[in-house]
C-alpha cells in the first residue's frame, strides 16, 4: 500500500494544500512549529476519522473558518481508492458532513462505515496502525516502555493471534455451557429412574385385576335395580295419566262457570252502553241547532249571501289581495321613514364628525409646532457632540504616527508577535527538554568513569561510548545554555511587544468605534434638519384641512334638517296604513270564526252517525254472546256426567306407592353410582401410573442418549479449546523467532561494529541485549539514543514480519516516521540513515519521514519542505526532487 496524493482544505494550518506522495524515501522538514506533523496526522484521519486523532473535531478546524476538508487518494493491492472527509461547524460544534470512499466497484458513505471498510481492507484498526506502521512524535520509545504483557498483547494483536485466543475463550465458554446442561441432564436421568424402580415396586397389574372385578359387582347390582325402578315409573306416570285427566275436565268446569259468569255481565253492561249512546245522539242533535243559528248571525256580519265553505273562501280572497296590496304600500311607506330618519342622523353625525377631525388636526398642528422647536434644541445638542468625536478622533489617529504597525494592521501585527512569542515558547520548551536529556546522559557518564567499572557487569569502562561521549555532552550544554538564554532574552522582548500590539489594538478598535459614531451623529444631524422643516411644513397643512373641514360640516347639518322633515311626512303615511291593516284583520277574523263553526256542524252531524253505528254494533255483539252462553250451558252439563271420584281416589294411591318404591331405589343407585364412580377412577388412577410408567421409560432413553451425546460434544469441545490454545502458542513460537532473527538483522546493521552483539526476545516477549563479551543488559540500561534507536529497530522488525507474513496478499501501510531524531545525536542519526536505507533495499515500498535534519534530509528520495506564512499564520508546502536539489548544490559548491 501507498499514500498517491493528499489534499487540505481548513486543516490545522493549512488553508488549501495539495501534495502528491511517491515510491521511496519521502522527509518532509520545516521549522519547528509549521505543520510538518499535521500532514502525517491529516493522512492518519482521512483513513480512520476522529479515532485517529489525540483531540477534537473542533481542534483541527483551521480558526475562524466554517468548513473544513481532507482528501486522501491511495493505492492498495493494485486497486486504487480515495477518501473524502468533510467537516462543518454548527453552532459551537463540528461534526462530520461528508465521509466517501470510492474503490474498485464500490461506494461507501459514512464516517462509520469508512472507517471499517478501511480496517477490513488492511486488516488494522487505528491502534494497530500506529503501533505497526506509524511511530509518532514522542512515542517512539513506547513498545521498549512497556511491559512484557502490554508487549504481547500489541504484538499478537498486530499479528492478529487475539483472534485465536478469542476462539478459545469462546470453545471454553460453550465447554462451560455443555457441562451446566450436562449436569442437569443427569440429574434428570437419576431422578426418572428412582421414578421408574418406585412405580415398578407398586404391582400396578394386580391392583388393577382386582379393581376391574369390584366394578362389575357393583355394575349387576345398578343394572337390576334400574330395571324394577323402570316398572314403578310406568306404574306411577299411568296414574298420573288418570289423575291428570281429572284435573283437566274439573279446571274446564271452573272455567266454564268463569266463562258464563263474565258472559251475562257483559251482556247487561253493553245494554246499558246502548242507552248511553242514546242520550249522546239526543245532545249532539241539540248542538246542531244552536251552531245553525250562530252561523246565521255571522254570515250577516260578514255580509255574506249564503253560509257556504265556498262564500267564505271567495271572501277570504278579496281580503287577503286588499291586505297584501296595503302591507306593500306601508312596507314602502315604512322604508322611506326609516331611510329618511337613517339619512339625516348620518349627515348629523358626518358634520360632528367634520367638527371633531378640524379641532383634532389644530391640537396636532400645535403639537407639531412644539416638537420642532425640541429638534432644534437637539439639533445643536448633537452638532456640539460630532466636534468632541472628531477630536477625540484625531488624537487617537496621531498614536498611529511612531507606533510599529499602521492603522488596520493593528490586530495582523498582534498575532504575528503573538505566534513568534509562542514559537519561542515551543523552542524554549524543547531546549529545556534536550538539556535535561543531555545533563542526564552525561551525569551518567561521569558516574561510570568516576566508577571505573560499570555496576552491573563489573567491566571496565574505559573505552566505553558512553565514557567517550562526555566531551560531546559538555559542548551541547554548553551550546543549549547560550540557546536557552537567548531564548529567555527574546521572550520578553517579545512579551513586551504583545503588550504594545494590545494597546494598539484597543486603539484601533476605538477608531472604529468613533468612526462609526462620528458617521452615525452626521447622519442623526442631516435627519433633525429634515425633521424641523417636515414639522412646521405639515403643521400649516393641517390648520388648512381643519377650516375645509369646518365649511363640510356646515353643510350637512342643512342637509340632515331637509331629510328630517321629509322623514316626518312618511311617517304619516305610515299611520293611514296600519289603520286599514287593523280593518282587513278584523274582517278576517270574523271569517275565520264562521269558518269553525261550519267545520263544527258538519263533524257534528258526523258525530251523530257515528253514534247510532255504535248502537247497532253493541246490538249485534250482544246477540253472539247469548248463543256463546247457551253453548257454555250446555257443555257443563256433560262435563258434570264425566267425572267419577272412586277412579281418581284408586289413582291416587297408586300413585303415592311407586313414588315411595322410585325413591327408595333413587338412593340405592346413588350408592351404587358412587361407589362405581370410585372404582372406575381408580382403575383410570392404575391405568394412568402404568401409562406414565412406559413414557418415564420412554423418557429415560431419550435422556440416556442425550447424556451420552453432550458427553462426546464435552470431549469435542475441549479438544477443539486445547487446539486453539496450542495453535497460538506455536504461531506465537513461529513469530517471535522470526521477529528475533529480523530484529537481529536490524541491530546488526545499526550496531554491527559497537559493543553490541545481539538481542534476545523470550515466549513472553521480554527483551534483553547482549554485549559481545555476553553481558546481558536490560534495554532501559542503554542510553537515551541508543534507547531511541533500539525501538526504532524493533519497530522496523514487527513492521518486516508482518509484510512477510501476509506475503503479499495486504501489502503494508507506508512505514511512517515523525520526528524519530529527537533524542538521537549525530552518530545515531546516520545509523538510523542506515536503517531507512536497509528497509527501503528490503522492499517498503514508501517510507515517510518527518524531521528537520540535515543528514535526513540528505538520504530523501523526495524532498517536501513546510513554510509558515507568518502574516496570515498559514502553512504551504513545497515539493523537490532530492537528487537533483543534491546535483545542483555540488554544481553551486564547485
């Protein structure tokens, strides 16, 4: 795998970089503090987003800019990818608003979903990247640091062993879980056999021939006894036949005699209805001849020929057109009344409201003259005001004459004092760092020499390189010192420049702020102006609209008199009116009470048929019932012959003895029911022990074979635990003798001709070096570069194993370096030189560096250099070929 090409947008400090990444050896260098860093780190989160980064979403963001974006193209396997990653800031938050690979034939969307494909593809997540192929700033001694255990678990997890050791955990849960089941079913078994053995002990067969016997018994005796029972019904229900027959004719003589009785009181009553009835014709022939009369005097007040339905209908039509033709005319009357009365009240209220709107535009155009004379006093106010700003604007303009950044730059020249003042900060801080390292290292050597000998193998130290390099310790203090102090003297020069920019900034930013109050009191002058003469200009309007408004109200107030009287002449009209609507209404009554009577005597004369019909019907009706009586009569008689009490007497007692013999027997076959219920239930009792005794041996095979079955997974099971187990632990062998050899490999490139002959890594992954006269040494006994250096091997080696033991089929990452010099001195970096070139001869494809120094440098392939634009603090980067930047400066040389 390499990286082709990587592309910044808002990132940290780069505002807008593309740089495309070659085969081979690639340093980018710079000065401290421009971003070398931040490209690795931007490479870094393209593949695996925020879990690849030691801070925030919002930390990356370029300051003060609303988006951000990284783009990484890619080469793995021969196929071609690339990753684009886009933030957004909402609010006080960043979040992720696009995150897109495209491959080969596929798309995937979402930061989630990248970040997986990514580790699928090459079978690492961020840990593993960084442990195997990325040795970040600072954690270079990270995997020497660490215990034997922490060791471990990186290496097997780089060489993805943790799978089987997972494998492992899981056969030996579920070996766990086949034994709980296991266990249970042999409780189970044990249980269904002391179930077995107990019902077998039992002689369920004997209890049960001798239960079925009793049975029988008992069955003869309810068989007999239901036979005589049968023959005592039949006894019993043929004199209840008798009886029942008796009862029957006695309750229809009672009925007859009921019947009969009800009949003559019926007749009698209806006899006197008929004479009431009667009476009822008599009284309404009566009223006929008073409702006569009082028609006749009504058809004369109506001025009618003839008292007739259809004179009082015809009547009723010329009243109804005479009203309808005076409602018209007082409806119109009416309207005219009103619209009059509504059209004066209005024109009385138009004119007060004409009166009202003249004395409200005066009062305003008062009001308006006492407002203009108040902007004029504010007018002079704010013209005093503008005099004091502009002078106060001026003084400040001046501050600008000698001071170091002009007006407007003020905030630029802050930050660039600022970032210089944090640069040397930074540098400060690294000195510091390199000088306690330095007095470290040449403390301890000093103790060795003062020791002679070293005081843990005992050997001499003379010649030692540790002894040798005191001189060079000394020099670098020395020269740290002079730094350091020079630091200090240009960090309060600095300070103090801060100090000044803020002023100027607070200057700056007041000019501002007058400037725009200064152009705000102009503006407020130019519209009190306006303002005044707008005022005084409307207040004479309004003096004009309120005399126009006093000669319209003037007017309406004649108009409303004119309308006035004219409403009063309608108004009379309107009383003529509803007099000769009184007159048609009175007419109408005196038809509607003629009308009702005619109605009346003719439901009278209905009234009157009507009750003579009644009569007839109650006639007839009683000449049917004195048949119906006669008939009654004569069927009690024969009814009376029938009845013989001797017969009914003798069925009687009949029927008490089988009654008595039927009870008898009743709880007889109670006895004999019940206790064949008893038996029948226990032998359904027997029958069911003997049905669960053949399902409990049915059971117990099937948990016999079950048991045997989880017995041979439980074998399985362990056997397969057992395997994972010594499968890892053999890979683990397999790997850490390889690692050995290539770390040895390593080391001897780095260490071939020093005092070094090899290292040991152990099954546990401890480390430990071996001088050549076979001292051991633990590797925190070594130097803080040769510390520095060994990890840097140790790196490369698991980086080697692991892209041999893939063989080719995930090529590796780009072996990735960030500033791995920092504890190194000029001899270990050539070796470290020596090993870049080692790895770059044993087929890493791309190894990217970042440091600044020279001998690095010198051995790139590719040279990206990172400048820092200190006016707008943004970094840009700039791509050369190394061997030809190394032809030209021999050219220069010679």
């Amino acid at each position: 795998m390499r990286f082709d090409r990587i592309r910044l947008q808002n990132f940290k400090p780069y505002a807008d970089t593309d740089l495309e990444l070659t085969d081979g050896v690639t340093v980018i260098h710079g000065l401290n503090g421009s971003g070398k860093s931040s490209l690795l780190e931007a490479c870094f989160f393209a593949l695996y987003g925020a879990h690849a980064l030691d801070e925030t979403l919002e930390d990356v963001m370029t300051t003060g800019t609303e988006e951000a974006e990284v783009e990484l193209w890619f080469t793995h396997d021969g196929a071609s990818y690339h990753i684009d990653r886009r933030l957004r800031k909402s609010g006080d938050r960043v979040q992720t608003a696009k995150c897109v690979l495209e491959g080969p034939e596929t798309t995937v969307d979402g930061s989630r979903d990248v970040r997986g494909f990514v580790t699928d593809l090459l079978r690492m997540d961020a840990e593993a990247f960084v442990n195997c192929a990325y040795v970040r700033q600072g954690e270079v001694n990270k995997l020497i640091n660490a215990t034997p255990a922490q060791r471990q678990d990186t290496i097997d997890e780089l060489l993805q062993l943790g799978k089987l050791e997972e494998y492992r955990v899981r056969a030996g849960n579920a070996r766990l879980g086949v034994e709980d089941v296991l266990t249970e079913r042999r409780g189970g078994l044990s249980k269904v056999d002391s179930q077995i053995e107990a019902k077998e002990d039992a002689d369920l067969h004997a209890r049960l021939n001798a239960l079925e016997t009793e049975l029988g018994e008992v069955d003869a005796k309810i068989t007999n006894y239901e036979e005589q029972r049968e023959r005592a019904v039949s006894t019993r229900e043929d004199a209840q036949d008798v009886l029942e027959s008796y009862r029957e004719k006695r309750a229809e003589l009672d009925d007859l005699d009921e019947d009969i009785a009800d009949l003559r009181e019926t007749i009698e009553a209806d006899e006197r209805k008929r004479e009431s009835l009667r009476s009822e014709v008599g009284e309404a022939r009566d009223r006929v001849e008073e409702l006569r009369a009082r028609i006749d005097d009504l058809r004369s007040e109506a001025d009618l020929d003839e008292a007739t339905a259809d004179a009082v209908a015809a009547r009723r039509e010329e009243l109804d057109a005479r009203e309808e033709t005076v409602r018209e005319d007082l409806t119109d009357a009416r309207q005219r009344r009103t619209m009059l009365s509504n059209q004066a009240e209005k024109l009385r209220e138009r004119a007060e409201e004409f009166e009202s709107r003249a004395t409200e535009k005066r009062s305003r155009a008062e009001e308006l003259d006492d407002a203009a004379e108040e902007a004029e006093a504010e007018l002079e106010q704010r013209r005093e005001r503008l005099e004091t700003l502009e002078g106060e604007l001026d003084d400040l303009e001046a501050e600008f004459a000698d001071a170091p950044a002009e007006l407007g730059g003020a905030s630029a020249h802050r930050e660039e004092v600022r970032e210089a003042l944090a640069d040397v900060r930074e540098r400060l801080t690294e000195a510091n760092a390199e000088l306690e390292n330095v007095r470290d290292r040449a403390e301890e050597a000093r103790e060795l020499r003062d020791a002679g000998k070293c005081p843990e193998c005992g050997q001499p130290v003379e010649d030692s390189p540790h002894v040798d390099a005191i001189g060079e310790y000394e020099e670098r203090i020395e020269e740290l010192e002079r730094t350091l102090s020079n630091l200090r003297d240009r960090r309060e020069t600095l300070e103090s420049k801060v100090e000044r920019a803020e002023e100027l900034v607070e200057a700056e930013n007041r000019v501002g702020e007058l400037r725009s109050s200064r152009d705000l009191f102009e503006e407020r002058i130019d519209d009190a102006e306006e303002t005044v003469e707008e005022r005084r200009t409307e207040a004479e309007s309004l003096r004009e609209t309120a005399d126009e408004l006093d000669a319209e109200a003037e007017e309406k107030c004649s108009a409303a008199s004119t309308q006035a009287e004219a409403a009063e002449e309608a108004g009379a009209t309107v009383v003529e009116l509803e007099a000769d609507v009184e007159a048609v209404a009175d007419a109408e009554e005196r038809l509607d009470a003629l009308s009702d009577r005619l109605s009346a005597l003719e439901e009278t004369h209905s009234e009157i048929d009507r009750l003579e019909e009644r009569r007839e019907n109650v006639a007839e009706l009683n000449d049917e019932r004195r048949e119906r009586l006669a008939e009654k009569r004569e069927r009690r008689s024969s009814l009376a012959e029938e009845v013989d009490e001797s017969t009914v007497e003798d069925a009687r007692e009949r029927e008490e003895k089988a009654a008595d013999y039927v009870e008898q027997v009743d709880e007889a076959l109670a006895t004999l029911r019940e206790e064949r219920d008893e038996l029948q239930s226990d032998v359904g009792g027997v029958k069911g022990e003997l049905r669960q005794l053949e399902e409990l041996r049915e059971d117990r095979e099937e948990l016999a074979a079950r048991v045997d079955a989880l017995e041979s997974l439980h074998t399985e099971i362990e056997e397969l635990e057992a395997m994972y187990g010594d499968l890892r632990a053999e890979l683990r062998q397999r790997n850490v003798e390889s690692l050995e050899r290539m770390l040895n490999e390593t080391f001897d490139l780095v260490y071939g001709n020093d005092a070094y002959s090899r290292i040991r890594l152990d099954g546990e992954y401890e480390l430990t070096v071996f001088q050549k006269d076979g001292t051991a040494l633990d590797p925190e006994q070594l130097s803080g570069g040769e510390r520095a250096l060994f990890n840097l091997s140790l790196r490369c080696a698991i980086y080697r194993l692991l892209a041999e033991g893939i063989e080719g089929a995930a090529p590796m990452p780009p072996l990735i370096l960030d500033e791995p010099t920092v504890f190194l001195d000029s001899g270990h970096v050539s070796r470290l030189v020596d090993l870049v070139d080692e790895m770059r001869d044993l087929g890493v494809r791309q190894i990217i560096i970042v440091s600044h120094d020279e001998e690095l440098v010198d051995a790139a392939d590719e040279l990206v250099t990172v400048e820092k634009d200190p006016t707008s603090n943004r970094s840009s980067v700039r791509q050369e070929d190394a061997a030809a930047l190394a032809a030209a400066e021999s050219l220069a040389d010679d």
